[in-house]
C-alpha cells in the first residue's frame, strides 16, 4: 500500500500541474472568470467548510447558480490541492440520463480535459469512465444498482444528491438507504442540494444538517397570464361541446376576433367560457374543478401566434417554450415547420430539449445563434431546473407537465399531463430573466393559476409502490412497510400493503413478503412490473416479437389516432387490423405494416392512410431495442435473440401473455340486448367514467374467453407460476418443461369461443380521480 499511496500522490501532483496549465491558457482563463461570476463560487469557501465540518450539507440556490456544475468541482479541487486527489471518489446523482450526459461534458470542459479523465459519467447502457475519474455523475438508479452489490460504497468519499427538490421517488428512497449508511460510514460526507428554498425538511430529516443558501440574482420579468395574452393577440375562446381523447374535456375553439378589444371585456369571455365548460364552481377553485380547462386544445394555435409575434416585433433573445411531453414537442414542432417565418431556418432556429434527445442535439441548445437568428426551444419540464440556457428572455408555460400520479383506492396508475405547482410556475417563469429583464407568457388564465398547489406532491406519496416495493426487496432492506415509514414523507399505509398485495398476486413476493425469482428478475427490469411481466413471459414463451411490440405500445400514447371529424373512416381503418377484436393484436400488424412500409420510407404515409401516429411508431420502435436490451441484460435471452421466437405467430399463445402478465388487472364483459358491463375476476361491479365508450377509457380491450374458461385459467394458474418459477431459475434448462408451459397454456385459450371476456389492457390511461377497473 506505501507504494500504491506514492503512486497516488505523484497522481494528484500531476492533476495539481495539469489544472494550473489550463488556468493559464487562454481559454483557461476564460473559462475561468465564466465560472467566477457564478453566485456559487462566491460561497466557495463556505461550503467547503460546511462539508468538512459536517457529514450532511444542504444547499439550495436558484437553478443556474452553479449548484451542479461547480460544487462538485469545489470538492475535487480542494481534493486535489490537499494532494487527496487520486483518492478521493464524489458521486454526484441526477434524477434524468440526460441531464448526467449533458452536465459531466460540461464540467470536463471547464477543467479542460475530456470526459473519462477526471471527470466520467454513467447512465444505464452507457458511460464513460477512465482509471482516474474522481468525480462521476450518474443518474439516481445507478446509485442504487450500485448499493445492491456495495451496501457500504466502499471507497466513495462524497456523495452528491442533486435536485432533491424535484422529491423524485428514486430521491427519496436514496435518502433513507444513505441515512441508515451514514453511521456505519463515519468519514462519508452527504451533500444535497436544491433548486428551491423549502430545504428545512431536509434539514430536519438528517438531524439539524446546516443549510447553505446560495443569494443569486434575477432580472424582473412581466408576467402575463390568458386574459393578456388573448387582449394583446385579439383572439377568443369559444368553447364547442366536443370531447376530446380522454372523453372528459371539451374543446375550445380560438378564433380571431375584431383586434383589441377593452380589457375587462376579454376577461369577463375567458370566465363565461368557463363556466359555460361546466366549471360550475368556478369560484371554489379547487384542483378538481382545474381539469375543465385544458390548455393543450387552445395551446397550439396560441404558442405559432406568440411565437411568431415574439419573431417580428420583440427584442432579441431566445424563448423557452414549456410543453407536456415529448409527443406534443414533436406536433407542434412539425406544425411550427411549416410557418413562413418559424420554419425558416434563417431566422429561426427550432431547437427542441427532453428526456431522450441525442447528445449531438443538446450542444446546439447552449450555443449562441448567428446575428438575427432567433432560437427558439421546445422543451418538457427539463428545462425548469435541470438544464439552464442561458440566453432566453422569453418563456411561454402551457402549465401542465406530465407526471405519473396514483389513486390508492382503486390501485391504479396514471400518466397524465397535470397541473404544474406555483413552484414550477416560478422556475418557468425565472427562465427569463438571467441575462435581462423578460417576458412570460402563461397559457392560462390568471384564476387557474391560483388555483395551484403550492408544491408538487412528493413522487412517492402520488405513484404505485409495487416497483419502489420489489426495489427495497432486492437491497434486502427488511420489511417494505417499516422501511418506508422512515421516509421523508411516508406513503399512506394502504398504498403500501395495495403494492405488497398486488406483488404477491402476481407472484413476485412469497406469502413471507420474499422476492421469488420471478421478483428477482422483475428487479432487473425498471418498468412497470406488469410490463416486466409480459415481456418474462414473452421471452420463455418463445413469442418475444409481439410481446415486445405490446409491451412498447402500452408504454406510448395510443397509435390509432381517432380525428373527431373522420371518425368512422379512422374506426374503419382501425378494424382492418382487428378483425379478431383485439386492440392488442391489432398493434402487432400496425407496427408490423409500418416496420415494413419503413424499409421503402413510406412509413409516413402509411400511418397518414391508416390514421396511426407515426411518432408513436417510432417510439415503439425504439422502445422495443431498449427491452430487447434490457432482456439481454437479465440472461433470459441470448445475445442474438435467435430462439425467443418460434412461438410468435400463436396468437392463441399471445393472448395468453397478454392476460396472465395483466392479471389481475382484467375484468369481463357481460352482454345484454343493447349494452354491456363489465365485472372483475370476482364479480365484482367495474365502474367506468364515461358512459359506455370504451375508446373514450383510452382502454385496451382484449378478447378473452368465457367466464367458464377464466375460472379454468384461474385454477391452473398457481401451476402455471411454479412452471415459470423454476424455468427462471435455470433458464437454459430442459425443453420438455416448456413444452409443458406451452401446451398448458394452449389448453386453455384453445376452446376458442371468444365472446364474453375482455383484458384490460391501458389503464395507465385514466384520469386518477375516476372510478376505474380494479
Ligand atoms: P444549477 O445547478 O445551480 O442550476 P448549473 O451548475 O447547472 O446551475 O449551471 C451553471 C451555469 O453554467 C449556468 O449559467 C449554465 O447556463 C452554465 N452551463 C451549464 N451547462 C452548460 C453547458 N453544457 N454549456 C454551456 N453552459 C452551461
Ligand atoms: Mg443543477
């Protein structure tokens, strides 16, 4: 070891060197005095004390202020100085993959080296790290992985909880694995920090830690809400009695009206639009009475206004443009496109920024433009605290964001677009004015606005347990319930037995609350555990391709697109691919068809003649490469995928995939003259939300068997779940095993006299306040 510490010191000797030159260089330096004027640096000195004096610190500072990209630098340069260097080893967490990428690249290039040096990154399926990295951002999950097999992070020395404002479910659970770490690892040093100011919390949570706060500086910035917006454009609001997709909120209508009109005028046609939208109490205000009005069908025609008035009347300056999700990026994308003045690439440049982009794309989001071009981004919720651009003056805030929220009674899951918290609205907002005074623009009106909740309900008191669940199994971390009571903020009991419940039904977790190798796996696997299920399934079943396909079109917005003035013309293009009455199977040769139309790039006008969403396509496609990726990782197939699909054209063998990864979240449909009901496994009434359309659900119906039939599948369920359980454990093992999987199965879906059972296949789908299928 004397000699492994001199090889070490002479390391960070030459780091000391190395750092120095790069100071003096021309573009050292510069980048140097970029740093200095951060707010972050100037509290250098302080937080550095903090931490050496305490094992936890918290710090919170307006996003932008240097928390992420110089923090971490402070520690390894102080490191570095104490010839500590090669020795020490911070991790720093961030909630998204991107944002990992995005800010490593980053802080290599402030200290002028490349990635893999001292700096390094890790994501799932990707990373890049050298034999000196010291300083690694990775996303939440990799942490975790990584306590799985290292309970006490041997060798780390610091780790960094970033955005623990943002109370990400994964956040969370860190906090209470790391707090029980903390005494077993005395030298360990905690450093959280947040974007916002309510950190007392977590002060509290670790003992009276100190708090830092970093002062930063905002210019002002006009706000405007609807009532402004629509006086300033001349436009107005009509509500039409339609119903949109989730057949719950009407549509409204923007139409030009005779320009400017007086204010109040305006205003008073925003409320009677309103109220004429069924927003009866519209001076109660609440969260619930807030799901009348729905942005997104006014929103599109708005943002090209505003945009293109920003573009020829404003200042220079770049705009952010805060939308739902990835899908509405890209529509309005495509319909910015094709502007005279948006789609102009010598006066605009369209940039758009979420989750998934290419690292290639997220350079061009920091660069300046050329003179008298105007960049404009589209982004998700990233934008709010993760990533800082630093030169928007403009900000438009469509108010929603898309968040998965949870309805413990009906033990339910939801991915809806939601209501952002005045929080959020106040990030948004403070986007504008970093380098001068600016604007923003909320596409709501001011009451709607006051109707938010002040902070975002945690991740983990909105959202299903039953993966946080499997994940606190694997770390074997004792009992689910008397962990998570020393949470930040515990779940509600009822939440957390539904969770342990449902994963006993589905044969994850033994009577003992024990993860079976069917729950090891699902462990592998970061998706809904029903999700997993299927595609465990699919692949010992040797019907994967569909399988994935199913799994993917579950995980996107639904790809039969259902235009409300061609209908009948969309339903009919849908049924040539049902003809069976299966949605599900009905996704398979969609996809199929346009995987095949792809080949002579005709995928596009394929989806155009068959009224399909040709991103959804692509983002099953994609999708489809990360399970396969994923399953490659678990060993349940091999590296070549070549036997996973003898089975696949057995539809007979897919549907029951499909119902035993689903199960129990299945129910039937009992036939009358003219309508029908639908009842769960036991008998029990479903209650559906709207009157009767099933397309309304956003629900996938699978054609399933006769009750007689369900309750044969029923019994030989258990059979079924010890077949699977031992081809688990030994994947590779026996043939005549799955020959028996494969014809017991077969049995039963074989008496095909399909006409009283459906699965329930989207209930992701339904607004989380409604009555749903258990
Ligand atoms: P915080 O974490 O406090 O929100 P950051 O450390 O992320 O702040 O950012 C500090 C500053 O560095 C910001 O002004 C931001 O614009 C800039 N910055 C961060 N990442 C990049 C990048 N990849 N390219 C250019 N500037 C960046
Ligand atoms: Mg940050």
């Amino acid at each position: 070891t004397a000699v492994m510490e001199k090889i070490l010191l002479r390391r960070s000797s030459l780091l000391r060197d190395q750092q120095q030159a790069w100071q003096e260089s021309l573009e050292g330096r510069e980048m140097l005095e970029f740093r200095q004027n951060l707010p972050a640096y100037k509290e250098k000195d302080t937080i550095l004390i903090a931490i050496l004096q305490n094992q936890v610190v918290i710090i919170s500072g307006e996003t932008g202020c240097g928390k992420t990209t110089q923090i971490p630098q402070f520690i390894l340069e102080s490191e570095i100085d104490s010839a500590r260097g090669a020795f020490c080893s911070i991790i720093c967490t961030q909630p998204r993959r991107i944002s990992a990428i995005s800010v490593s690249e980053r802080v290599a290039s402030e200290r002028g080296e490349k990635l893999g040096e001292s700096v390094g990154y890790k994501v799932r399926l990707e990373g890049i790290k050298g034999r000196d990295t010291c300083l690694l951002f990775c996303t939440t999950g990799i942490l975790l992985r990584r306590l799985l097999v290292d309970r006490n992070l041997k060798g780390v020395t610091h780790v960094i909880v970033d955005e623990i404002h943002e109370r990400g479910m994964n956040e969370d659970f860190l906090l209470i694995v790391l707090k029980d770490l903390l005494p077993r690892r005395p030298e360990l040093k905690l450093i959280l920090m947040s974007a916002t100011l309510d950190a007392e919390l977590f002060s509290s949570y670790f003992d009276g830690a100190p708090l830092i706060h970093i002062p930063g500086f905002t210019y002002p910035v006009r706000t405007h809400f609807l009532e402004n917006i629509l006086e300033m454009t001349g436009y107005r609001l009509t509500p039409s009695n339609q119903i949109d997709d989730y057949g719950q909120e009407r549509m409204w209508k923007m139409s030009k009206q005779a320009p400017r009109k007086r204010k109040s005028q305006i205003v008073s046609s925003v409320e009677d639009a309103l109220r004429a939208a069924d927003f009866k109490d519209f001076s109660r205000q609440t969260q619930e009475s807030l799901s009348c009005w729905n942005p997104d069908c006014i929103g599109f025609n708005l943002i090209e206004y505003l945009l293109s008035y920003i573009c020829e009347n404003e200042r220079p300056g770049a705009v952010l443009v805060f939308m739902t999700g990835w899908d509405d990026i890209s529509s309005l994308k495509d319909k910015l496109q094709a502007h005279p003045i948006l789609g102009d690439p010598s006066r605009v440049l369209l940039l758009t920024c979420h989750g998934s982009m290419a690292s290639s794309e997220q350079k061009l989001i920091f660069e300046e433009p050329e003179d008298g071009v105007r960049k404009i981004v589209l982004t998700t919720n990233i934008a709010e605290t993760s990533i800082t651009i630093n030169d928007v003056v403009f900000v438009l805030d469509c108010g929603k964001a898309k968040e998965t929220s949870y309805d413990a009674l009906n033990n339910t899951p939801c991915l809806l677009p939601s209501w952002v918290s005045k929080v959020s609205t106040q990030q948004r907002r403070g986007r504008a004015g970093r380098v001068q005074p600016g604007e923003c623009h909320h596409l709501y009106p001011r009451c709607v606005y006051d109707a938010f909740t002040e902070y975002q309900l945690p991740e983990i008191l909105r959202t299903p347990l039953q993966s946080l669940c499997l994940q606190i199994k694997s770390l074997k971390l004792g009992s689910i319930s008397e962990f998570l009571s020393r949470a930040l903020q515990s779940p509600k009991l009822l939440a957390v037995q539904n969770a342990i419940e449902y994963l006993k039904v589905i044969g994850a977790l033994d009577e003992n609350e024990n993860l079976t190798v069917l729950g090891r796996y699902l462990t592998m696997l970061p998706m809904e555990p029903k999700l997993g299920k299927m595609l465990i399934l699919g692949a010992i079943l040797n019907c994967l391709d569909p399988v994935l396909t199913i799994v993917a079109g579950l995980s996107v917005r639904d790809p039969f697109l259902t235009p409300l003035d061609k209908k009948d013309l969309a339903e009919a293009a849908k049924l040539q691919f049902s003809h069976d009455h299966s949605d599900h199977l009905a996704l398979v040769r969609a996809y199929e068809g346009w995987k095949e139309a792809e080949k002579d790039l005709a995928g596009y006008d394929y989806c155009w003649k068959n009224f399909l969403s040709a991103q959804s396509m692509k983002a099953i496609d994609s999708l489809r490469e990360e399970f396969l990726s994923l399953l490659k990782d678990t060993g349940l197939i091999d590296s070549y995928a070549t036997s996973c699909n003898g089975w696949s054209y057995d539809q007979h063998l897919i549907r029951a995939v499909i119902c035993y990864g689903l199960y129990p979240g299945i129910c039937s449909v009992v036939h009358n003259e003219k309508s029908f009901s639908l009842k769960t496994m036991e008998d029990g009434p479903v209650l559906l939300y709207s009157d009767g359309h099933l397309k309304m659900l956003g629900g996938y119906l699978e054609f399933f068997m006769q009750p007689a039939i369900a309750e044969k599948y029923l019994s030989l369920r258990r059979e079924f779940d010890e077949l699977i359980q031992i081809k688990l454990l030994n994947p590779q093992m026996v043939l005549h095993l799955h020959h028996e999987l494969i014809s017991a199965i077969r049995l039963l879906v074989s008496e095909d006299q399909c006409d009283g059972r459906f699965v329930f296949g989207r209930p992701d789908l339904k607004p989380s306040n409604m009555p749903v299928a258990p």
